[in-house]
C-alpha cells in the first residue's frame, strides 16, 4: 500500500485516520481533504493505491467524486465510510464503484481490521452494510429487485450532465451552449435518458436527478 487519500470534512474523524491508518499499512503515506475539491487537487498531484470517503462533504456528495475516481483512477480502490445504512446510500456507492463500506458507528479499531483484510482480497464492510447487500440478493431475481427497488440503469458521464441541467430546468437549446454540443445530440442523450430511467417528463427527470444525488433541492 502507498499513499492512501483521506476525504472527510470532520476534523477529529480525519485526524484520527491520518494517524492511525499507519497501524495497518505501516509503509503508506496518508493525506487528507476536507472538500471535494482539496481531494481533486491531491488527485491531481499524486497516485493513490487507497481512497476512504466520506459521502456528505461541505461542497457536494462523496458519491460523485467516487464516480471520478473509479473514471479517472480504476487502479485506486475506494471504500465508503459514512453515516449513512440505508439502501439508496449503500447501493449508489457500489454502482458509482465503492468495493467497500463501512459505517462510522461501528467501533474505529474494528474499522481498521477490516481494512487490513484488503491485502487478502477481503472486501471491507460494515455487519449492518453486508446483511442489507445478501438481504438484497435474497430477495429474488436481481432484475426483478432492480425494478422493485427502482434502481435505475447507470448513465453516462455526459448523460448525467444533460439530466441534471434538464432538472434544472433548462430548455434543449440552453443545454446546446452549455455544453458545446448540437441540439440533435442534446435530443439523443435525452431520449436515452429517458428510457434507462422509464420516464417521460420533466418532472420525472427532477424526481430521478434527485435520487441520483444530481441536484438537491436543499442547496440548488
């Protein structure tokens, strides 16, 4: 292990990572962020063989940079550790590319053994996050869950982008000049769009950016 990436906003919770991450991967060197973007700016300026994340950030959702990472850097290997234990949190960060997640109410100590079972292909999660996944599972046919659950298909960058400012409530031709592109190909993402998340309006595309953690309604 090398040097290992650190995102989460609390100082104390950070600070305890950073000195005892140590204890577990004795020759990795540990940097923290507090931000979104003082994670992108590490990024930027080293290789990371570990990233841990926590999802809600002062300037945006760990999901998101956790969707850049496994874009950007396939090699790093991301784990989630958040608050968060519902399904919509613990199966968005495994579409996005998490192959861990851990729980910040389970003790720190415990936290840190499971992250040692990395180097012996284990993945790192939670009690609580592995029950839900194998409940998931349990229930019946994957495709069948996903439809029931309504986790939509993953789109793509670009579709993303298109949906989130289509939430936004901009029309096609605005979406052309903010992102350079023509107004038939504005008109193919979002028929695309559309029929990976079965909608057919715009109200829907607002319901569905929202629970992709595209737009918030709290900030936007």
């Amino acid at each position: 292990m090398d040097n290992i990436l650190v995102v989460e906003d609390h100082d104390d919770t950070r600070i305890w990572w950073e000195n005892h991450l140590g204890d577990v991967f004795p020759k990795a060197s540990v940097f923290g962020a507090a931000t979104l973007e003082e994670a992108r700016i590490l990024l930027c300026d080293g290789r990371f063989t570990l990233a841990i994340l926590d999802i809600n950030l002062p300037d945006g959702s760990g999901i998101n940079l956790l969707k850049e990472i496994t874009l950007n850097h396939p090699e790093m290997y991301s784990v989630i550790c958040s608050i968060y234990d519902d399904d919509r949190h613990i199966f968005s960060s495994l579409r996005a590319g998490a192959k861990g997640y851990l729980l910040k109410d389970q003790p720190r100590k415990k936290q840190l053994v499971q992250l040692r079972e990395i180097v012996h292909g284990q993945p790192p999660l939670s009690p609580g996050v592995a029950r839900r996944i194998l409940g998931y599972f349990s229930e019946g046919d994957m495709a069948q869950q996903h439809e029931a659950r309504n986790y939509p298909p993953r789109l793509s960058h670009r579709e993303e982008e298109v949906l989130t400012l289509i939430a936004k409530g901009y029309s096609r031709p605005e979406v052309t000049k903010l992102l350079g592109i023509t107004l038939n190909t504005v008109s193919g993402y979002t028929k695309t769009i559309y029929q990976k998340l079965n909608i057919s309006n715009r109200a829907e595309a607002v319901v569905e950016a929202v629970k992709l953690g595209l737009i918030d309604f709290d900030v936007e």
